[in-house]
C-alpha cells in the first residue's frame, strides 16, 4: 500500500507543468486531458500537449557560457521527457526491503522508453540563480492515433 501511494505521488511530480490542448482544423478548442483526447463525437482529433522542464547549472562549468548552455539543454531533455510521459506513459517499478516492520531500502525507478519527433521549444525563461525553465510542445495526429488501435 505504501508503495503504490510513493509511486503515485512521483507519477505526479513527473506531470507537473504539463498541459494538453485539443486541436482542430479551425485552431485550438482548449485544454483538455489526455483521457479527452477524442473529438466530442467520437472521432480522433490532433492533441497539443505542453510541458516544461527545469535545467540547472552544473557546478563543475569551465565558465557562465558553458553553465547556462549545459542548464538549457538539461531544462530542454526535462521538458522533451514531461511530453513522452504525457504521450506514452510512465513505467514505475519499485523495490522496497522491510526488517522487524521497519522499512530497510525503498527504490523506485521511473522509466520512459520512446522516440519523439516534431517537439518545439515555445518559451524560454533565465532565472536568477542561473538554472534556465523551457516549456516545449507537439502536437499528436493521426499517426500517433495508428499506433494505438
């Protein structure tokens, strides 16, 4: 029981920040979950799903060049994961070693396995503390509706 509730709170994390719009041919209709994702009668409707992702500097940069390149990219990968995750799903898997009623060890692995094409960057924001914050998004269409009949 304890474990399920571990793994549910950081399968919420994992989706924090993220957003999914519905999309027509006479533009966006508005946020919708992924459970919605199925135009009103029925029919599959392209899906804009948004996530950001957080970087921060490693403290081992050669300069602030290579500090703030290094925290993008990592804030990009964050964001490009929170969209697999939205599209694909999360595979959680847990370990946990109990002794005399007491909690020893307690693993829990999260894993995404999937291939992303077409994603953009749609803001880019510089904090204080030198980590960056980048929102990307994609839009899923009817190709991505073929892999799951």
């Amino acid at each position: 029981m304890k474990m399920r509730i571990l793994a549910g709170l950081v399968l919420v994390a994992a989706l924090t920040g993220c957003q999914t719009t519905e999309v027509r041919e006479g533009g966006m209709i508005g946020e919708v979950g992924p459970a919605d994702a199925p135009g009103r009668t029925g029919e599959w409707a392209p899906v804009r799903i948004t996530a950001k992702g957080g970087g921060a500097p490693p403290p081992n940069a050669v300069n602030q060049a290579q500090a703030r390149l290094m925290a993008e990219r990592a804030a990009k990968v964050d964001a490009m994961r929170n969209l697999l995750e939205q599209a694909y799903g999360v595979t959680i898997r847990s370990h946990t070693t109990v002794r005399d009623f007491i909690t020893q060890n307690d693993t829990i692995k999260a894993r995404v396995d999937a291939f992303i094409k077409g994603a953009r960057v749609i803001d880019t924001k510089y904090l204080s503390d030198g980590s960056v914050e980048i929102e990307m998004e994609i839009t899923l269409g009817y190709e991505f509706r073929r892999m799951f009949p």
